[in-house]
C-alpha cells in the first residue's frame, strides 16, 4: 500500500510537472516563432520640448504585430520574455527597426534622439555594449542621437557593473536615462552612483498634478535636482493642459504624452518628424529612394 501510495505522488508530481511546463512553453515557443518571423516591431511616441513645441525626438516601444495584424502592447509579453530571455533578442530586433524606420529623416537632423528601454540584465554584462555598436556602428542616425532608458522599477543586480556599462555607452556617445523616477527602491544615492544623463518622472506623479501636494512636491524636487546635477528631465505620461502648464513652469523642458501624441507606427512618426524639424544639412543619394 505504501508503494502505491509513492507511485500516486510520482504520477501527480509527473502530471504538474507536464502542466506547468505547457503553460510555459506555448507562449514562449509562440515569442520564439514572433522572434523569428520579425514579428516585433517598434512604435514611436514623440516627446516634445513645452518651452517652444519643438520635437526632441522620439521614444521606441515594442509592439508585437502578429500574422493576422493584431498589435499587442509590451505587457502582454515583456514579463514572460524577461523570464525566458527573448528580451535580449527582441531588444535588438527594436534596435535593427528604430535604425531602418529611422535612418532616412534622422540623417540631416542630428538634434532628434532616440531611446530604447533596457532591462536591468542588459546593464550586468557588456553584450549591450556589441549589440548597440553592432547596430549603429555605420548607421546614418549616429551614436549622439541614441538615449538608453533603464527603469528604477527593477534593482540593478550589480550597480559597479551597471556603471560601467553605462560610462561604456556614454564613451559611444549615447546617453542614458532613468526611466520610471519614483516608482523604484532607489533613492538619490543610486541616481548618483550611476551617472546618468536624464530622468523620466513617472506618470503617477504627472496624473497628481493638482490633486496630490506630496507628488507635486516630489516633482518639485525632481527639478532641483535635475539642475543641479545638470541632468535633463522628461515628463512623462502628460495628458492634459493643466499638466503641461504646471511643468512648463517649473522648468521641465521635455515631455511625452498622450496630449501630444500617442505611440505612433513609424510612417506616421517620420512624417511628423520632417514636418516639424527643418533639415540641417542635405542627406546623401539614398535619401532619393
Ligand atoms: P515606459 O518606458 O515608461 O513607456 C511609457 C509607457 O507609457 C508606454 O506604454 C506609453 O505608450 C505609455 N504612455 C505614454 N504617454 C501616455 C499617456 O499620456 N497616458 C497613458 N495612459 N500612457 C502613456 P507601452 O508602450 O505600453 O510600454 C509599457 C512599458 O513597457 C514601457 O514603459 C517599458 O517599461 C516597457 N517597454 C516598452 N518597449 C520596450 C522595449 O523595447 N524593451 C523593454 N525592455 N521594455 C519595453
Ligand atoms: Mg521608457
Ligand atoms: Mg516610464
Ligand atoms: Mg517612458
């Protein structure tokens, strides 16, 4: 009776091990085949300097077109792909998409950025490092014009090692930005530590403006700091005039936001883009085709 009572729990044992690893595997194997199919693409939402409307550039968020055209939003599968590890190969096909949609109007324009969202893995080992310079190396849009967001949502497992990566990405000529200020454990010695160039207030605090004094307060603060360490600041998640007017008068110059524009597909973002920046130089032939 004993032996068949361990033969029960090696069969249930069997039996959930199958489950879990079907629930896992299906949408894993289902991004892997999205990976190979180029199915990830990028969408690009504008951000815009509030002190004179100019357009500062760009932000790229990943979108998952599958084969019938549904578009699926990062949280439908950046968790699952951050666990499996198909973010670093869907980080890079955003890389490849932002240089090819982006090239052709970003050449001339040298005054226009980009940003792409990193995970925390990608600042514990140098592969970003290959990945970016593999990628813009002989690129028309040039290192300058590249800003590279990590969020303070998650811990940097290796904040030396972080570090370094950044100064790596800063010596291209990139800069880096916080993404999420606010959100996260870190506090003001982390941002220290780390070096970066920019910081994106969290949208929480943008909604509070008007409504809640202690997250004003923080955006207060955000701008005092910003200037002091002379690092630039973009709102985020800007929805309304009153918001816009608040910020402008604190001093915030950059913004992103649904008032301004949403997420756009990047036809719709070029032709934004050489509608609204003058060209500053004449590009090359190929801007013919
Ligand atoms: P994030 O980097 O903080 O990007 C801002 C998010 O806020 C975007 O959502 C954007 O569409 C949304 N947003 C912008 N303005 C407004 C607004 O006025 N109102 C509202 N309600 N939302 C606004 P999205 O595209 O769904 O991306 C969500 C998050 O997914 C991003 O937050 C980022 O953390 C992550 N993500 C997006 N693309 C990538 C990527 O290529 N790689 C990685 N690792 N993460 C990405
Ligand atoms: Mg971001
Ligand atoms: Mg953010
Ligand atoms: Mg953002």
């Amino acid at each position: 009776y004993g032996n068949a009572g361990g033969a029960v729990m090696a069969l249930f044992a069997v039996l959930l091990a199958w489950g879990v690893s079907r629930r896992i595997e299906g949408p894993e194997r289902e991004i892997a085949e999205g990976i190979r199919k180029g199915q990830f693409i990028a969408y690009y939402q504008p951000v815009i300097d509030i002190s004179n409307g100019n357009l500062l550039g760009c932000e790229a968020l990943v979108r998952w077109r599958k084969a019938d055209g549904t578009i699926i939003s990062p949280a439908g599968f950046i968790a699952l792909a951050e666990k499996s590890g198909q973010i670093y190969d869907i980080t890079r096909s955003v890389m490849k998409r932002g240089r090819e949609d982006l090239e052709r109007v970003y050449e001339g324009r040298p005054e226009l950025k980009l940003s792409f969202n990193l995970i925390a893995g990608h600042f514990a080992s140098f592969d970003v490092i290959n990945d970016v310079s593999t990628v813009f190396a002989d690129s028309r849009i040039r290192m300058n014009q590249l800003v590279f967001e990590v969020t303070e949502r998650e811990e940097l497992p290796n904040i030396a090692r972080a570090r370094v990566v950044i100064a790596r990405l800063q010596e291209l000529g990139a800069q880096v930005a916080l993404d999420d200020v606010g959100t996260g454990h870190g506090g003001l010695s982390y941002l220290l530590k780390l070096g970066v160039d920019q910081m994106k207030i969290d949208k929480m605090f943008v909604d509070a403006i008007g409504t809640d004094r202690y997250s004003t307060a923080i955006i207060d603060s955000l701008v005092r700091l910003a200037s002091e360490m002379s690092m630039d600041l973009v709102a985020e998640g800007v929805e309304t005039q009153e918001q816009v007017e608040y910020l402008r008068a604190k001093g915030v110059r950059a913004a992103q936001g649904y008032i301004f524009a949403p997420p756009l597909p990047a036809k719709a973002y070029a032709a934004l883009a050489e509608a609204m920046c003058p060209l500053k130089q004449r590009g090359q032939a190929s801007d013919a085709a």
